[in-house]
C-alpha cells in the first residue's frame, strides 16, 4: 500500500506546473519545483526547516521521474553564520531531516551538521574553524545508541568493513582521537596534502563494520567566502547497499544566495 501511495503522490508531483514553489515551515517534505522537458521530469523535494544561528537550514532532493537521484544536500540561510555556539558544535548538533523520497532512492537518513569554531586543538591541520555535514547512512534511532568511545566500546568503532567495503586511499584516526558518541570513527585521506592547510575535504565514518556517514568538512572562511568548490568522493570497490552512491561534492553560495553543501554524480553498482 506504502509503494502504491508513493507512486500515486509522484504522479501527482510530476503533473505540476513547471517552476511551481510550494513552501510552508511543516515537517513534511514537500515538493517545490518540477523541471525538464517530457523525456527527463526532475522534481526537487524539500525537508523542513531547523534553526540555526540566526537562520535556518533545510535538505533537498532532485531526482528524475524514474526516481534516480540526481543531487541531495541542504541549504544555509546568509543568517547562520552569526549567533553560532563558541564551544564545540558536537554538544549541539543541528539535525536536518532529509525528504522521505530520500531514503527510499539513496542510501542517506538524515543530516547531521556540527559547528567546531575552535576546531581540534590534538588533529594537526583541523585547527581551523569548520562545519561538518555529516550525510547518515544509518537511522536517527541507530545512530544515537552509539556511545561516547572508551577502550571498552572501542570493539565496536574498531570493527571495520570488510575488505574493498572502504576506498583504498582512506585509513582510520588512531582512537580517541576520531571517535565519537552518536557519530562514529572518522577515516581521513592518506595523503595529508587533501587538507593541509584545512579548506575542505571530506571524511568517512564507520561503526560496527559499516560505514555510518559521508561528511563533507568545509572551514568557516571558504563556506563565507561563497567560492564553488568541487572535489571527487573516492569509492570503494563494493557498497553496502545496492543504491546509488555519490561521486562528488560541492561546496557553493547558490544563485539564491543560500550557502549549499551537496552530493552529486551518483552511480550504482
């Protein structure tokens, strides 16, 4: 019944008028806008907005009519760069729930951003204020059952995928160091290169042998600065799930001048 309520609520989605915005401050995801031509629909699905700092934040979607993703991420009102916490933004994570349309057609739940305006005083080249966008690949419910990272629940952050489960060129943080309640262990690119200095670059987490979030990490100078910024996601020989994955990031001020972060270039195998 589920799948045929969908597909009739998709019908009716793609049979709105083309540039047709619906917004509203509800909790559920909404369709706002229906672009393309008869061969390719693309419809754009929205979450609700969450406070934060001064503004809001909100998740998005575009897929085609045959429900392939073509970008998911969330937007940033100018305002959220003032009135942010001055300690660690792990104490007060910013949760973004995604368009329910999203969970069925990526392998993302939720959203998570922090705020590190400090950054990490013990990791060499994260000293740099930064925002994590934390992209779960594991329920809300699951992901808060992670605890704090002690040398009695390191089993559990030190059990990792298996073999070709995790792109070569990643490896994991010693520890305490990038282990986290409620997060995960942080994976960091080989090559130091990537984020020294810190501008950008993107971790993965894993917990349990699965990987739990992909987490674009972008300073507080480059999101400000409004600057495109594009990289590649390195990819793991095999996925954990049979959906379409991401292959790039983009870090940009969009022609509405809302800060957005998003995954791009999806592909399955």
């Amino acid at each position: 019944m589920g799948k045929i309520l969908m597909v009739g609520l998709l019908f009716i989605f793609f049979s709105c008028n083309k540039d047709e915005f619906i917004n509203d401050n509800s909790d559920k995801s909404i369709l706002v806008s229906d672009i393309g031509d008869e061969n390719n629909r693309i419809a754009t699905f929205v979450g609700p907005k969450v406070v934060m700092g001064n503004g809001y934040a909100f998740s998005w979607i575009r897929i085609i009519d045959d429900n392939t993703p073509l970008e998911i991420g969330i937007e940033m009102t100018p305002e959220v760069l003032n009135n942010l916490p001055k300690d660690s933004g792990f104490k007060d994570p910013v949760i973004i729930p995604l368009p329910e349309i999203a969970t069925e057609t990526t392998p993302f739940y939720h959203i998570v951003i922090t705020w590190n305006p400090e950054g990490f005083s013990n990791i060499e080249n994260f000293k740099e204020a930064h925002f994590n966008f934390y992209f779960y690949t594991i329920p809300l419910g699951d992901r808060l059952t992670i605890p704090a990272w002690s040398e009695e629940t390191d089993v559990h952050f030190s059990t990792y995928p298996p073999k070709n489960y995790m792109p070569a060129d990643y490896f994991p943080m010693i520890k305490d160091i990038g282990s986290y309640a409620e997060t995960g262990r942080h994976w960091l690119l080989g090559d130091p290169k990537n984020y020294s200095p810190l501008s950008h670059t993107l971790t993965y987490g894993t917990y349990e042998g699965k990987i739990v979030f992909m987490n674009p990490i972008a300073t507080f100078a480059l999101v400000k600065s409004g600057v495109e910024t594009k990289n590649n996601i390195s990819q793991p020989l095999y996925y954990q799930v049979n959906k379409p994955y991401p292959k790039e990031y983009t870090i940009t001020l969009n022609k509405n001048d809302q800060y957005t972060v998003y995954l791009t270039n999806f592909i399955r195998r």
